[in-house]
C-alpha cells in the first residue's frame, strides 16, 4: 500500500524494506487526528506511549488495518519479531487484498534468515499487486540470499567445484559494497547464517509522501514558444490522467481501458487481455469506487510524458493511498498511458 519507507530500519541488502503505513493505507478525516499522533509519537520514539494510543484505538474497533499497521511496526521496532509478524500475518488473512502486510512480514523473515518464508510473502505481495515495485525489488534482493546459500552448500558438498567460489564471491561482494553505504545495523540483530545477516538503514517516519518535483523540460534553441507549448502539453497530460481516474472511479471500462495506448507494457508479464480481464473483474465487482489524485508532477519531452502523483483509492471498505508513476505517449492527439507503476 508513495517514495514509501517504513518506520522499521530492517532492510536486506540495499533494498529490501518496508513502507510506512501513514503512506499505505489512507486515513479517514473521521480518525486522521488518532493517526496523526500515533504517528507523532513513533516518529519521536515514544512507542510505550504509541502502543498505549493504538490499543485504546483498538479496543473499539479492532479490524481498522491502519492502527493495525501501526502495532505491527511498533511491535518491529521494539524488537518483538515474532508479534509482529503474527500481527501482519493476521491482516493478510483479514484483508488479502492488501500486498503491504506481505512485504513487512518478507522483510521479518528474511531478517531471521528465513529466505524461503520471505519469497512466499513477497510473491503474494506480487500477485496481490503486480505493479508494487518495493516487493519485486525486495524479491530479487531474497533470490540472492538464497543463490548465497545454496552455493555455500554446493561447496560444502564438493569443495573441488571451481566453478563455484567465483558465483559465491561476486554475489558477496555484491551485498558488501551495498552494505557499505548503509547506516547502524537495526536494534535486533538476527542469528548468524551461513549467508551475510542482513543490515539496516534509518528511514524516515511514516507520513504521506512529498510530492515529486517535475523534471524540467529542457527549452528547445532558437523556438520562443517552446515554454508555452510544454505547457500546454503538461495540461493535455494531467487532462488525460485525471480522465483515465474518472474512469476508473465510473467503472467506464470503455473509457479506463481506452486510456491505455496499444503498446501498453502490462505489470507482471501479463498478456494485454489476460490483464484487461483482471482489471474488469476487479473494477466491475466493486460495489462503488472512488480514485482521487493530489502532488501531481508531470514532466513532458517531446512525444513522452511522465506523471507522478499521489493516489488515494476507496472501494468498498478497502482503503489505500500510494504514489503511482504513469508513463505517457502521445498517439495521434491524444495522450495514452503505455506504463504503470507503484511505490515510485
């Protein structure tokens, strides 16, 4: 469920992280100021004090993912692993539509050296959304753990094997030159492996993300109008984006998938129809939507344009927000979306 970074300091080499739930999972107007201190108060390291906000939240309503979420990365950040994973363990079950609760509970595995459990809760992370760019990084970062240690246990059983020690090397010196831009290791650290322990890196406190300033377009020599043509294209862009989110929020299937250009690049490898069926049966099925957009940035170049904005999307009783990044051409006179993705 923005650059989203959680609370937690856990990461797997130079990537594997967590988001942070005041930037996942949107917040009411009715609990926002609940939130806002919860937050507050993690973000100054009064967890205690969190804790104690967050369980009186609870007492009254006990499945709101948002306060959660929080308990989840108190629980982490306090150094009780195992609580929290029971904790994002139990929203999955509870709200399977959501891949954030997967990737922290990757993110705990892998920090006890639990690689197999951290690459099913990060493929369910993917299937859940298969745009969620933190998880398929993360996942890569885990399929090098385990290339580590499988490869450490080829040459445990052939130690005459050259071919070996050069794979198990580069892959090493791989995590070591990460690791070397990294801050303090996390308060917990995890037992010793065979496989280097995985290392932290301090992240902000969770809150919405800053909006991504524009890339400047650069001016074209020798043509004045240039500054006001790429205004008038960066208008045409945020017209088409915000057409393609009506849309979406109309279930005018005609109208979402037609904002999709023809050489659109499906998440996940998705062939274009299986992924237009996905995409019908998730919207369609949805007693009523509502998909807003805010700090949006766009930056045009020529017959490109990219849009960053922030997405908050209410449907039923699921509510998220996260930054989206839409890749754009232009295709005759109208602006058509050819990418998409999440966490960027």
């Amino acid at each position: 469920m923005p650059t989203p970074n959680f609370l937690t300091r856990h990461r797997l080499s130079a990537a594997l992280r967590m988001l942070a739930v005041a930037a996942t999972l949107s917040v009411s107007v009715a609990h926002a100021d609940d939130y806002a201190d919860v937050s507050r108060l993690m973000r100054a390291g009064q967890y205690a004090e969190a804790q104690s906000k967050v369980d009186q939240y609870l007492a009254s309503k006990p499945r709101d993912p948002q306060m959660r979420f929080f308990k989840g990365v108190i629980q982490t950040e306090t150094g009780k692993t195992n609580e929290a994973i029971a904790t994002f363990t139990k929203i999955t079950e509870d709200y399977p539509e959501l891949p954030e609760p997967y990737n922290n509970m990757a993110v705990l595995y892998a920090g006890q050296s639990q690689f197999d459990k951290a690459r099913a809760a990060l493929e369910m992370a993917i299937r859940t959304n298969p745009s969620y760019a933190t998880a398929h990084e993360n996942l890569g970062d885990v399929y090098a753990r385990l290339a580590s240690q499988a490869y450490s246990k080829a040459l445990q059983l052939d130690g005459g094997n050259a071919a070996v020690p050069p794979k198990l090397a580069l892959i090493r010196t791989l995590f070591s030159a990460e690791s070397k831009n990294l801050a303090k290791p996390a308060a917990a650290a995890p037992a010793a492996a065979p496989a280097p322990a995985p290392v932290a890196k301090p992240a902000p406190a969770p809150a919405p993300a800053a909006p991504v300033a524009a890339i400047p377009t650069p001016p074209a020599a020798a043509i004045p109008a240039a500054p006001a043509a790429a205004a008038g294209a960066e208008k045409e862009v945020e017209a088409a984006v915000r057409s393609w989110a009506q849309a979406w929020s109309d279930k005018d299937m005609n109208g979402y998938l037609g904002s999709y250009g023809q050489n659109f690049d499906p998440p996940g490898k998705q062939a274009r129809k299986a992924w237009e069926e996905d995409r019908r049966a998730r919207i369609v099925g949805k007693s009523r939507i509502s998909v807003k957009l805010s700090d949006m940035a766009i930056a045009v170049q020529g017959a490109k344009a990219t849009a960053r904005f922030k997405q908050d999307y209410n449907a039923d009783s699921i509510n998220i927000s996260s930054r989206k990044t839409l890749e754009m051409a232009k295709a005759g006179d109208r602006w058509v979306i050819v990418k998409e993705s999440t966490g960027g």
